[in-house]
C-alpha cells in the first residue's frame, strides 16, 4: 500500500548539506570557506548584484532620466533617383527584392525610402515602402509609375 510515509523523491540525488566551521580536518574549518579578511568574510555582509569588483558599474553609467524612441523607430533604406538610374533598365520593376538581387540592400524585411537626389529618365516601376515628396514630383514630372503597400495599381 502507498502512503505519504513511504513516497521518495526519485527524480534528483540529495544533495549534502554544507558543514561549515567544524574544525581544520574538515576543510572548511577556521574561515568556513569566506576567505581570510574583507566584508565578504564578516557575518551580515551582503553580496550587492550589480557590484563588479570595484570597476565603475554599469548601471551607473545608464542615464538615469529621458525615454529613447530608437527601438521603435521604422529604419529605412534610402535608395536615390540618380542610384536608380544606375542600376536598372527600361522596364523593370524596383523593390526590395530586385535591389537585393544587385547587391545594393541585405537582409529581410527591408523597408524602402525612396529619395529625389539626380533625375531618373528610364521607364521602371517602382514599389517602394515611402517616397520623399521631392521624387514624387520627380517621378509625378518623368510620368513613372509608382506604388506603395496598401495602394491599388495604377
């Protein structure tokens, strides 16, 4: 029959409790394993977490007021008209597929800004996550097409 009595814990070893203060022979007699002098080895002393053995801690070095917006900000890629130019032919589309396709942008999810440094003369479409208003105009002027997420093709 099974009773609270007879239950056992079978999942780990039990582990030796820690003798301290009993003696030279045992090995941890005389300082009990503190180490011979300074704070740590007085009773009542504290270990503080953020203490890195007396060089200038880090969260003191944080500021302590203010509120940065950097991890919420929307980083993009800017990708000029005069670049554009450069890099494509008559027809083709420009997203950030094709420009990691050429090299010009790495990674996933890359969010597009297109800018409106030089001219463009070539006839692309382009598929771009914002535009400056400057190639808006530019490209409203040169009569390319151009489209941005959550805009029906023109």
């Amino acid at each position: 029959m099974l009773t609270l009595g007879s239950l056992k814990n079978t999942t780990r070893p039990r582990k030796n409790v820690k003798r301290v203060g009993r003696g030279l022979g045992s090995g941890l007699g005389k300082t009990c394993g503190r180490g011979e002098k300074g704070a740590g080895s007085r009773s009542g002393y504290k270990r503080r977490y953020t203490y890195e053995g007396g060089q200038f801690r880090m969260f003191m070095k944080m500021p302590i007021r203010g509120f940065s917006n950097e991890r919420f900000r929307i980083a993009y890629k800017a990708v000029n008209l005069d670049q554009i130019e450069a890099m494509y032919d008559n027809g083709e589309i420009v997203n950030a597929k094709t420009l990691a396709d050429k090299g010009f942008v790495g990674g996933r999810n890359v969010l597009i800004k297109i800018l409106g440094n030089g001219e463009l003369t070539k006839k692309v479409t382009i598929e771009a996550d914002a535009i400056s208003q400057t190639a808006k105009e530019k490209l409203q002027k040169a009569k390319v097409a151009f489209r941005m997420p959550g805009q029906e093709k023109e």
